[in-house]
C-alpha cells in the first residue's frame, strides 16, 4: 500500500468520523428527549425545541443588543445604559440631531427662563481641580477604538454657603457639599473590588456620600475616603450579637469612625417591603464577620426591626441612636399613600421627635433580590412619593426640621434636577453607579454569578472588575451629574441647584396643557385636611 493510499484512508476515516460523530450524537439527544416526561415540546419535538430553549436562553441578550430601540428595555433603556456609560468613560452627554424623549406624551418639565445666567455667574465652588483619567473615542467602520488620557477637571461643588446640613441639632452635623450620593448597595450584594472602586471614585469626587446598605460598614466602604452613611435594617447588620440582638457597644464602635457622618434605618425599600436577602454562598467569612453572621448560611433578614412595634417607639429608637451617636440619624421609607405619611407627621409632632432626614425610595428603585409581585406593585414611584412626603411635612411644620433624600432611577441631571423641585434635598443613586463599575444589566444580581465582577463575591468572576479603572469611571460620572446640574440652574435662571422648587417644574399633559407643579400641589393640598395648628 503506497503513501497516497494510505493518506486517502486517514482522510476518509476522519471525514467519516467528523460525520457520524454529530449524527450518532443527535440521534442519542433525539432519543433522550423522547424518553423524558418533564418538557411537553421535547417530547414532540426531540432537537427543535432545544434550540427553542436555546433561543430563548439568549433572549435578553439578543434585545439588549440587537432588537430594543434606543427607548426600549426596562428597566433601562439602551439609551439610559448609553448616557451613563459614556458620562463615565468620556466625560460628557454631549448628543446631536436632537431628543428621542416622545413629546407627545405627558410628563415633566424643567420650566426655562428668558434670561438665563451665564456660567461665571454661578454660586459654585470649583476652586478645588482633580486629576482623574478618561477615554478618547475613536470610532470606524468595523471596530472602535478608546485612547486612555489624563484630565483636569473641576468638582463643581456648592458653595459654601449652600452647602446641605443635615441635622443642625445633632453634636456632630453631616455637612454636604454636593447633592448626590451613592444609595444603599450591601457589601455581599456588590463584591469587595465593585465596592472599591465605587469608595474610591466618590472619595476622589468629594462633596459626596455612600450608603452602606444593609450589610454592614466594610474596610472597602472606608478605602476611598468618602464620607460614609451607615445604613441599619431590620437584620442589624454590623451592630448586632450573633445571636441577632442589637447591640449599643457596636453601634457606638461605628459611629466613633470619623468617616461615619450619618446612620439611616431602613423601614422599607422600594423595591421589596421586606428585609434584604443574601444567598448562603455569597456570605464569604470576610462577610460574615462585617455582618456579624455565620458564613455560607442564607441571611433573610425580617420585615421590620424588633426594636419597635409602632411609629411612637420608631421614634424613640432614632432618639436614643441620636443620643447615643451624636450623629444625624434618618429613616428610609417607602410610600403607599397620603395617610401613613400623615400619621409619622402627626406623631413626630406630638412626641417633638422626629429623624433628621428621610430618604423616600420609589418603587422603581432597585434590589439585588426580590420577588416580583413586590418589585411591581408595592408601593408608589418616586415622584408621587416624593410629592407626598414634601407636602406633608410642609403642613405639619415640620418641613424645615427634616431632610429629604430622593431615591428610585435618579440617574440624569435632568431627572435629578425635577425632583429637587418636587421637594428633594438630596439624591441618591445606586444602579447607575453599578453600570459605572462594568454593569451590563444580565439581571442575575441574586445568582452571585454577575458576569462583568460586580454584584458577585467570586473571586474569579471579580477579577473583570479593575479597580484602578473603574474608580475613575465613577468620578466622571458624578462630576458630569454635577456640572450637568448647574448647567440646567443656569438655564433656569438659578445661582445654584438648591434654589429648585416647585415653581421651576411643569408638567404638560397628552393634550399639550400646561400646568405648573405648585398649582399642581396646591389643588392637591385643598383636598387634604388644612394645616395643623398645635
């Protein structure tokens, strides 16, 4: 047998091979599908419903990507997801050709002045710069290219004397310079190197804070330097015994940490009216010790704290945290409508105790779990909420004594700036801050199996997330937030962001009728009982 003969076989045999490989393959999954009695469609279609699951196991990926419009997706849109993005890789929103917003629609709107202020007329403190590290796009037919280069830009903080102080009556005041923060997100929701590099560009940005979240004060929440807000949920996570008893010793250990500037007590998140949720193999022993729980166990935390049963022994708790502390003490809640509203405000009038600020979670906000009965139609969105909250504490007095902190897809100057008319003080965002990080939406926050590093505890799974990278990202986006902010004062006329009110937002119905927000407000207002005289 010649060479040339012996090599036609070895080709014939690896042709054959390549052939019947597949086929014997196929008939094998075909005949497995036919055995099985769980899938109804594989039964009747052994290999074409597989590539149905298949399809449909790529869906999302395929809208994201491919099939939404710039306006589709929820919860956010690709445009949504675009805006912050490029606002943390190339420092600016600049777009062209013009809006994609639906005018026909209704909905809010910033009410513009005739005489605008020039930028150099505006109450802004910019005298501090800061180094900070952003991309050149360069954009081709068939690829894209992004050129990392140094900047120098401005913080575009307030003014000194516009700064935010949140309880002026407390031993040790929480000064803010700027009016936007980073909302809730847990160390054990959010992996070490995701809370890292959130610290760290905030800290560089200044003027600025980070909630917590549920999960406990964590030496990644302190390596930035940021002014830190110590949020405690029904779990006590970071002030509690292992037994789950709360515990004054670790509270007063938090608070004598100089970056600890405030502690929040979650009665309610927008997006689950319930405790938070941890699954057993995110809680790593690093995580366990912060929250003072055993590791690798499933935490589900209560509904509501133990500590009180009721709105007056609430308020009560914030007090004594209050004494014990020296530091401003708030509550986050979630709104179902007028009357529980009315009922904190009636009893913090009554008992002359009240927190120093409340932070009002829409029901758009988001979570890492949740189930979605809760997620879709407990409790109200952000800016009826909002106007709720701002209207009651305004009848009962007490508007003056207590802060209000907007939270729920606050995620743009303009929306930002709306609901600072609506009554807000301050802002704090959360997602958007994760897309910053490398977050791509796949919504697998619960699973610990967050692709991009981010909402994962897994070491190999977080080593996508570059810290010395992603800090800057988040520094732009802040710092764009905040420019972004004094930008639309000056179209309306403002020295400076803290001057929205009402009276600077419209809303326009279906039907092109305009009408102002304290209008609004005030026919709203009449419909409720008059103020409260005591």
């Amino acid at each position: 047998m010649n060479t040339l003969t012996i090599i036609a076989i070895i080709v014939l045999a690896i042709l054959l091979v390549m052939f019947l490989t597949p086929v014997v393959f196929l008939m094998y999954v075909y005949r497995l599908d036919r055995k099985q009695e769980q899938h109804s469609i594989l039964k009747n279609f052994p290999l074409l419903a597989r590539a149905r699951y298949f399809l449909e196991h790529i869906g999302p990926e395929l809208r994201q990507y491919i099939m939404d419009g710039d306006n589709d997706g929820k919860p956010f849109t690709r445009l949504d997801f675009q805006t912050i993005v490029k606002s943390g890789k190339y420092l600016k929103t600049v777009i062209g050709f013009g809006s994609k917003r639906d005018f026909d629609q209704a909905g809010y709107y910033i009410k513009n002045t005739l005489i605008p202020k020039q930028m150099n007329e505006l109450r802004v403190d910019n005298t501090e710069k800061i180094q900070t590290k952003m991309y050149i796009e360069k954009d081709y037919l068939f690829s894209r290219t992004d050129i990392p280069t140094e900047d120098t830009i401005d913080k575009w903080l307030l003014a000194d004397e516009d700064a935010v102080v949140v309880g002026p009556n407390c031993k040790r005041p929480f000064v803010v310079k700027g009016q936007i923060g980073m909302g809730g997100m847990s160390y054990g929701a959010l992996g070490d190197h995701a809370i890292s590099a959130l610290s760290q560009g905030l800290g560089m940005a200044g003027g600025t804070w980070m909630n917590t979240g549920e999960g406990g004060l964590s030496e990644y929440h302190l390596s930035g330097g940021v002014d830190i807000m110590m949020q405690i949920g029904p779990g006590l996570n970071g002030v509690r015994e292992l037994d789950g008893t709360f515990s004054w010793e670790k509270l007063k250990e938090q608070s004598l940490i100089p970056q600890v500037k405030a502690f929040e007590l979650k009665l309610g998140q927008g997006a689950k009216i319930r405790g938070g949720h941890l699954d057993g193999k995110k809680v790593t022993p690093k995580i366990a010790q912060t929250r003072g729980v055993e590791p690798w166990k499933t935490i589900n935390s209560p509904n509501r704290f133990k500590e009180f049963h009721d709105i007056p022994s609430m308020l009560d708790f914030v007090d004594q945290i209050k004494q014990h502390t020296g530091k401003p003490v708030g509550i986050k809640i979630v709104i179902g409508d007028h009357s529980d509203m009315e009922e904190l405000a009636n009893q913090m009038l009554d008992r002359a105790k009240y927190p120093d600020f409340i932070t009002v979670d829409g029901g758009e906000g988001g979570t890492g779990a949740t189930y979605r009965e809760m997620a879709d139609s407990v409790g109200l969105p952000l800016r009826a909420a909002l106007q709720i909250v701002d209207r009651t504490l305004i009848t009962y007095g007490l508007r003056d004594k207590i802060k209000i902190i907007a939270s729920g897809k606050l995620f743009s100057a303009d929306r930002i700036a709306i609901a600072l008319g609506m009554g807000a003080d301050l802002i704090n965002i959360a997602r958007a801050f994760m897309i910053t990080v490398g977050c791509i939406g796949t919504e697998k926050c619960h699973t610990g199996e967050c692709p991009v590093g981010v909402a994962t505890t897994d070491p190999n799974l977080q080593k996508a997330l570059v810290v010395e990278e992603k800090k800057y990202r988040v520094l732009n986006y802040l710092v764009t937030l905040r420019q972004g902010l004094y930008a639309l004062s000056a179209a309306t006329g403002l020295d400076t962001p803290t001057q929205y009110s009402q009276e600077h937002i419209v809303y326009k119905t279906s039907d092109d009728q305009v009408v102002n927000l304290r209008t609004l407000n005030q026919a709203a207002k009449r419909e409720q009982d008059p103020p409260i005289e005591r």
